[in-house]
C-alpha cells in the first residue's frame, strides 16, 4: 500500500502547480463594467466590520435606488478576519473596518489611502430588567455582576481593556467574545448582567437592553478603502463618495454614529 | 498501478479523481507544516496562555471522556441488546448531535442549561448555580458533541461481538450484571477503546458549541480551538504553531486508530 503512493506523491504535486499559479494572477482582470459619470452598473462587494451590519444595509439599499443597474454585495465579518481577507486577495472592491489598526493591516491590498466616514463609542449595557441592578461601569467590580467584553484582538477588545482601566476596575470578565455582536448578544439573552458595546448596538437593540454612558468616553475610528482587486472601481469609488456624503452621514447619525 | 491485478489496469477515469482527492487532504496539512514559524515553535508553547489552554483542553477532553464511558456504555448496550418500543427512535435522537452543527449545538445548549434556559433557570433559583463561563461548561459542551460518536462505536462492536457469548453465559448461571461485567464489555473492548479515542479527539477539536455555551476566558473556558481562533485574529503566523500542536495531536489518534482504520477490512 505504501510503495505505489510514494512514487506518485512528487508526480502529482508538479501536476498541481499550474494550478496555483493561476489563481494569484487575477490582480487586474480588469471587466470592470462601471463607466464613469452616470452610466454605473454592475455589481461591487463591500466587506464591512460587524458593527456596520446595519447601516450599511441601509445605506446600499439607498444607493441601489439611486443607480439603476447597480448591486452591492455586503460581507460582514470581524474587522480583522476582513483585512486578512483582504490581504489574501479575497474577491472584493471595498473594505471598512471598526477601527484603523486593522486597516492598516489591510494597508497592502488598498488601492488608495482610506478615509475615516464614522465614530462609535463604548457604552455599557444590560438586560432590559438589568437583574443585577449594574448602575454604572464601576458595578462591574461586585463579584455579583457576570460581565462580557470583547476578545482584546477585536477593536472592541481592545477599547474595553482600556474602558476597564480607566474605571479602576480589576475583576476578570466571565467571558472574552469574539466581536460585538457576540458581546451584545450574551446580554440581550439574558446570559450576563452587562457588556461592554458599541453605541450603535446599544441603539440597535431598543428595549432589550438598558445603557449606561461611561464617565470618559472612548470612541474608535471607521476607516473605508477601495481595494486593489475590485472590478468595478467606477461603481466602488461611487459607492465611497455616497458613504461620505450629507446623505450617508445622516443614514450613519441616525444609527448613532458620530461623523468625523 | 504497480500491482497487476487479474482484473486489468485501473482506470484512470478511477484513479485520477482519487489522487486529486487525496492531495486535496494532504496540501493543506502540508502546507500547514511548511508554514509553521518552527524557530519560534517551543518559544510560543511556552507562553502562560498557550500553556492553559493546553491543560484545559487535556482536563476537558479526558473528563469528556470519562463521561461518555460512564452513560455511553450503557446507552450503547442497551441499544444493542435490549429490545423495546421505540429503540429505532432513540437511537435516532441520539446520533442527531452527531450531524447537528456545532454552534447549533452551543446555541441548544444555552436554551436548556444557560441562565435563563429552562433547566438552567429553576437550578439557577434552587441552588445559585449557573454553567456558562465555567470549565464544566467546556466538559458539558464537548459531551453533548462527543457522545454520539461514543455510543456509535461501542454499539457497533457490541453488535458484532453478537450475544451468542451472553447466552452461554447465561445457561452456566451467570446473572446478566456479571455477564455484561465479564463477557460482552471484554469481548466489545476494541469498540469502546476506538470509540473512547474517537470521541476524545471530537472533544479536542470542539470549538462551536464550547464558544457559544461556554463562552471563552484564558484558564477557564479558553480551550486551544478558542485560542488559536482568538490568536489567528490578531497574528495568523502565531496561530499556525498553536494549530500544528492539534495536528500532531490528531495524527497521534490516527497511530493510536492505525490498526482499526489503517489496515483495510479492519473497520467495524
């Protein structure tokens, strides 16, 4: 059983290698069918930070109605694991991340500098009936407290450690989610007293959860960049400028965004 | 290939697909070793939090593995060899979790046993007791997805084993406690040792319903799937070395498997 797979092992991963080949030269493919001017068409794709779900919802429901002919695929994920993506050419035209780290970790794959288009700000929340009478961040020192935060590799992660040291407070979350909508989940279901959240989320969630404002606020950067790979640079970079307009930023604002 | 056959040549309509399958499971483990910053390798299983989750991962999956002999050998004899209405059910509902995706499972098991779940509630009044974000809670988890596999294997054996044996037990007087003890569990030995390895490996690789039940904190629910997906987040070359560990823990289960897999025909 072994002889006849060690001699065809190296044959065939020979025979592979013109397939690796073809798939990293897709670069500029170019049949990008988005003119210029007014005549857009065709479809992007936009890989947005879980955050963002959503309001870009919002805002490519808008921008199909203006342009007729025109889609916008959304992808949305951790900021992190979309720049990594991005890196490793993942099909894709626009990028936009929850903060400017893991933007620039993406920094390779941009085909131009990106822009910041929104603001967001950590906020504590609870359950609607906040079970374990939490009444601000420094409830979350009472060991009777069960409190949640992001993982510290999610931009959220990272602005809660710093939330936690701001207030002092040296007790240990119960658990580390992997993003906000992770986070905010645990607390809309009842499985933990308070979370710390973005204020969209808080806002998102209406009557399921209560919010609590922190006594210094912490806000984190949302950086948006064309891709070196998209296809359709006219529909993107259209798509971009619609994100940072008056019209996009009301869209954001309503969804409790701050406009930088 | 190599070896006539009286039969004529494989076709290479056969053998050419098959060989695209199996390098299609190997590049990637290949690449993965290739891939690996070995330099750093011992540098980065040191770490206190590499090493937690290491031990968590081994106290979780061997608890997990001890559960499932302890109800799973029974369960699976008396799927074997006891006939009642509505086996076929049972048996049924047991191997769901076998196909069920394991956030599904996570998800499940939070509405039975999270705080507000309906088991999880009226234990949460009664005794102040609440499983998530504890390290039971990675045992229960890994459990609830590792069981089926257990009890799949052990019925199996017990099934091929056959109940002759029991019978001649149970002429020379021998009650049936002391026969299970002394002739079908020594006979259905290999079954429950393949099926004890098969679900310890299904626990050391569970990650979906650990993180969603049990959440994911370094020491107490942190296990290495956790921590490799935490740590690919932020460094993807860190998380190779963490996953190469769990690679070099699975081809370990295959050596300790080669005899029943490896060897053609050997399979129950």
């Amino acid at each position: 059983m072994n002889r006849p797979l060690r001699t065809l092992t190296p044959a065939l991963l020979v025979a592979l290698l013109p397939l690796a080949a073809c798939g990293s030269d897709d670069g500029d493919g170019g049949n990008g069918s988005g003119g210029t001017g007014d005549a857009l068409s065709g479809s992007i794709t936009v890989s947005a930070a879980a955050s963002l779900t959503g309001t870009f919802e919002e805002l490519a429901a808008q921008f199909e109605a203006e342009h007729d002919g025109v889609e916008v695929e959304l992808v949305f994920d951790s900021s992190g694991t979309l720049a990594d993506q991005a890196v490793e050419g993942a099909p894709g035209d626009i990028l936009a991340t929850a903060d400017t780290a893991s933007m620039e970790r993406a920094a390779e794959a941009q085909a131009e500098d990106p822009e910041i288009f929104a603001t967001n700000e950590l906020v504590l929340v609870t359950p609607a009936e906040n079970p374990a009478g939490v009444t601000g961040i420094e409830s979350l020192d009472d060991d009777a407290v069960t409190y949640v935060i992001c993982v510290e590799t999610a931009p959220c992660g990272g602005l809660s450690a710093e939330a936690l040291e701001d207030a002092g407070i040296d007790r240990e979350p119960a658990s580390l989610e992997r993003d906000v909508k992770a986070t905010l989940s645990r607390v809309v279901e009842d499985e933990a007293d308070a979370g710390l959240v973005y204020r969209t989320d808080a806002l998102a969630s209406g009557d399921d959860v209560q919010t609590f404002d922190l006594p210094e606020q912490l806000t984190t950067e949302y950086p948006i960049a064309l891709l070196q790979q998209s296809r359709n640079t006219g529909v993107a970079q259209a798509f971009i400028d619609f994100v940072l307009s008056t019209a996009g930023a009301d869209v954001l604002t309503a969804a409790g965004f701050g406009t930088p | 290939m190599t070896v006539r056959s009286p039969l004529g040549r494989a076709p290479a309509l056969l053998w050419v697909p098959a060989l695209v399958a199996v390098l299609f499971l190997v590049v990637p483990l290949v690449a993965l070793v290739l891939a690996t910053p070995w330099s750093t390798f011992l540098d980065d299983l040191r770490t206190p939090e590499v090493r937690s989750a290491l031990w968590l991962s081994m106290e979780t999956s061997l608890t997990t593995v001890v559960l499932c002999v302890l109800v799973g050998t029974p369960l699976a004899w008396v799927l074997a060899r006891v006939t009642f209405r509505g086996r076929g059910l049972v048996r049924a509902l047991v191997t769901v979790p076998l196909v069920l995706p394991p956030v599904v499972a996570g998800v499940a098991l939070l509405a039975a046993l999270g705080r507000s779940g309906i088991v999880g509630e009226p234990l949460r009044e009664a005794t102040g007791l609440t499983l998530p974000y504890t390290t039971a809670a990675v045992v229960l988890a890994h459990t609830f997805v590792a069981l089926p596999f257990y009890v799949i294997s052990v019925e199996g054996a017990l099934r091929s084993a056959g109940e002759a044996y029991d019978e001649v037990a149970a002429v020379l007087g021998a009650t049936r406690w002391h026969t299970f003890r002394r002739v079908t569990l020594p006979l259905a030995l290999p079954g429950v040792v393949a099926g004890g390895v098969l679900a310890w490996a299904r626990s050391l690789g569970e990650f979906g319903a650990t993180v969603t039940f049990a959440g994911n904190y370094p020491g107490t629910t942190q296990t290495m799937p956790s921590r490799i997906y935490a740590v690919y987040l932020a460094e993807p070359e860190a998380a190779r070395t963490l996953a190469m560990i769990l690679l070099l823990a699975s081809v370990g289960v295959l050596l300790l498997l080669r005899n029943r897999w490896l060897t053609p025909g050997a399979a129950a």
